[in-house]
C-alpha cells in the first residue's frame, strides 16, 4: 500500500512538473543572445558550408516553381520508399557531416540543423526533414529574401515527447562578398539551455 502512495505521489509531482514547463516556455530574448547568434554564425562561416551551397547553386541555379515542387515531391515521396536517392546524396554529404558532428559536439543542446540554397532547398541537414523545400516558410523568407545578416527566431514549441522546449534560430548565409547565398535553421533545446546559462550564472 506505501509503495501504491509514493508511485502516486511520484507521477503526481511528475505530472506537475510536466505541465509547469510545458505552461512555461524560456524567456528567449535572455537566451538567444547577440553572443549566443554570434557563435552560431561563426561555425557557419566554414569552407565546407559556403562551398557546399555554392555548388548547388551553381548545379541548379535558380529552378522554376514547378523544378523545386517535383523535388519536393520526390523527397517526400522517398521518406516512405525503401530507395532513397536524393535523400541519401543529402545525408552523405559533407556538409550534412560537418553538422552531424556539430550537432552531436552540443551534447543535447541542438536538436536539428539544416542548411538551404538560394532556393530554399535543403543543401545539408543533421537528420532527415519532413520535406525538401523550405522556401514557402517564414526560416527561408525571413532570412535569405530579406538580405545578409538578417535573423529571425521563431516562436519557441514544446516538445511534448522529448519534455523540452525549443525554438529555430535560422540566419541567412553570405559570400565573402557579403552577398546571400542561402540560409541556416539551427534548432535548440531551450531547456538545455536554460539549465546551462543558469549553471554558469
């Protein structure tokens, strides 16, 4: 009967728990600092990022809306197939690598990156994406079309599965000309960050 009260007691406090953080999103102005901005740009500014974007661009240059839709298509169409083509020459690629590795460097504080072409087309990505084609969303727009150094952070989101919260942090990515040439979606684990700004402060 004890035992039955403090498994009780313990999803009680759990549930609790729960739903205080999921009320209670981190203040992301204090969080995604100019600092914390500047460090995500200057691990961006790396030859395997802007040679990698410059080779895409150069491959397909600027597609019709219907050239970037059928590869859209193909992408989400190749998430449910067992031959994956394009999404495999994505994953392999040395970019997707280098962000990989910067991902998994983080220890839980990124939880997805991806890095997109003048056409708002993926180029490298940390993991597989829901499609291919990020052009028709605010990262892309309010990045890239707007012009170099622009920033936008999005809303922050609730995890429900993972308990966290987290919020896309996406940039727009530029020559050494200064002039676009895609954008960047780096999505972090505002929990995590929380707790390690808390733990140095």
């Amino acid at each position: 009967m004890l035992g039955l009260i403090k498994y009780t007691l313990a999803c009680v406090v759990y549930l609790t728990f729960q739903t205080y953080a999921a009320a209670s999103p981190p203040p992301v102005p204090e969080l995604i600092t100019e600092d914390f901005i500047s460090q995500t740009r200057d691990w961006l500014d790396v030859p395997v990022v802007a040679m990698s974007i410059n080779a895409q661009n150069t491959r397909r240059g600027a597609l019709s809306e219907k050239q970037i839709l059928d590869l859209d298509a193909q992408w989400r169409s190749e998430r449910e197939d067992q031959d994956k083509p394009l999404i495999a020459a994505t994953l392999t690629s040395p970019l997707s690598i280098y962000l990989v590795r910067k991902q998994a460097q983080t220890l839980g504080l990124y939880t997805e990156i991806f890095v997109m072409d003048q056409n708002g087309l993926n180029v490298g990505q940390s993991a597989i994406t829901s499609d291919y084609w990020q052009g028709d969303e605010a990262k892309f727009q309010k990045t890239y079309d707007v012009g170099a150094k622009a920033v936008f952070i999005d809303e922050p989101e609730w995890d429900e599965d993972r308990a966290i919260w987290r919020v896309q942090l996406n940039l727009t990515l530029s020559d050494v000309a200064g002039d676009p040439i895609g954008a960047a979606t780096v999505e972090v684990n505002l929990t995590e960050l929380q707790r390690r700004t808390a733990h140095i402060n």
